[in-house]
C-alpha cells in the first residue's frame, strides 16, 4: 500500500517475526507492539512448558497429532489461556467452526520453525516499542514479562489483569488506548 512506516502489533509468536522485520527494515516500521512476547530463552522455556514430551516439536509427528487432537487442544489452551472464562465459549465456537471449514492449529509448526535454536538476530533497528501482557493467562504465569527488554530495551510494559493469552481480542478497547499512548498520530 506504500502508507508506511507502520506500527506492527503482533502476538506471541509471530512476534518474533516482527521484531525481525524492524531490524532488517527499519524504513519499514516507526512502531512495534508485541502481546504475550518475552525474551527468546524465556519463549523457549515457555515452549517446554507446554510441550514437556516434545511431541510438538517433532517434524510430521507434531503435525498429525495437532490434527488429530485439534478440537480437544484448542479447548484445553483456551481454559489455560483465556482470562475470562465468559470468553471460552466464544472463542471454542468460533474455532470449531473454523476446524469445520478447513483451519488447521499451527501450533507445532510453529515450535518446529520458528521456536527452535539459539537466539535469532533481529537486527538493531529501535523503534518505540509497547509490550503487552494479558496477566491472566495461566500458560504464562511463570515468565518473565520483563525479559522482552533484552530484544526491545526501551519497550513500555502494559500489563492487563483481566485479560489471558489474547490481550488485543479479550481487551479490545483498553489495547486500542495503549497502541493510541504509545504511537500517536503524526
């Protein structure tokens, strides 16, 4: 669309993948929100957490089970992750139906491609940057929220009590006034 620089607000993650693209396109980018991002060895350790026996992150294997086992997982995370148990059914409909029409739960794809080895090098670009963390999402409840400074040292931290492992879609309106506080319009 040739609007840019943008402000990238990605989630957990995909996260990784903007920081990455504000370090290698900086003329790209003039902002950077991350939700439920912390620091790389913090991510990994996260990754553990929900994957103890490693199954996920098994090329193929990790796939068959995700598809397999979608339907039963998705209801599983959304319980751990959501902050707001009113949100479950909602949120468990909207997937089911998605399964339904053909979606896939990317999960192990994504600890297989973008989970794995040392710290990636996201490249020195800076831009303001604004964490955010849904406090009540169980699958996070033993990081470090602190530990995104190490790729974004000057992020702001916005902490949400009610809201879990989806900030921006179970807080809509309060994640619209941070992004507002954090990138002003020009």
């Amino acid at each position: 669309l040739a609007l840019g620089p943008y402000v990238l607000a990605f989630p957990c993650v995909p996260a990784y993948s903007a920081l990455r693209l504000a370090g290698t396109r900086p003329d790209l980018v003039s902002g950077l929100a991350v939700m439920q991002a912390a620091g790389w060895d913090e991510e990994l350790r996260w990754k553990d957490r929900r994957d103890p026996k490693g199954m996920l992150s098994r090329p193929v294997v990790g796939q068959l089970a995700m598809r397999a086992l979608r339907r039963r997982r998705a209801g599983e995370w959304y319980r751990a992750a959501l902050g707001r148990g009113e949100l479950l059914e909602r949120f468990t409909d909207e997937t089911r139906q998605a399964f339904d029409r053909g979606a896939a739960f990317g999960l192990a794809s994504a600890f297989q491609r973008y989970l794995a080895g040392p710290v990636p090098d996201f490249g020195p670009a800076r831009p303001p940057c604004l964490a955010v963390w849904g406090d009540a999402d169980r699958s996070h409840a033993r990081t470090d929220k602190e530990s995104i400074k190490l790729h974004l040292p000057g992020a702001r931290i916005a902490r949400f009590a009610r809201a879990g492992h989806f900030p921006e879609l179970e807080e809509p309106a309060l994640f619209a006034a941070e992004l507002r506080a954090s990138f002003p319009p020009r």
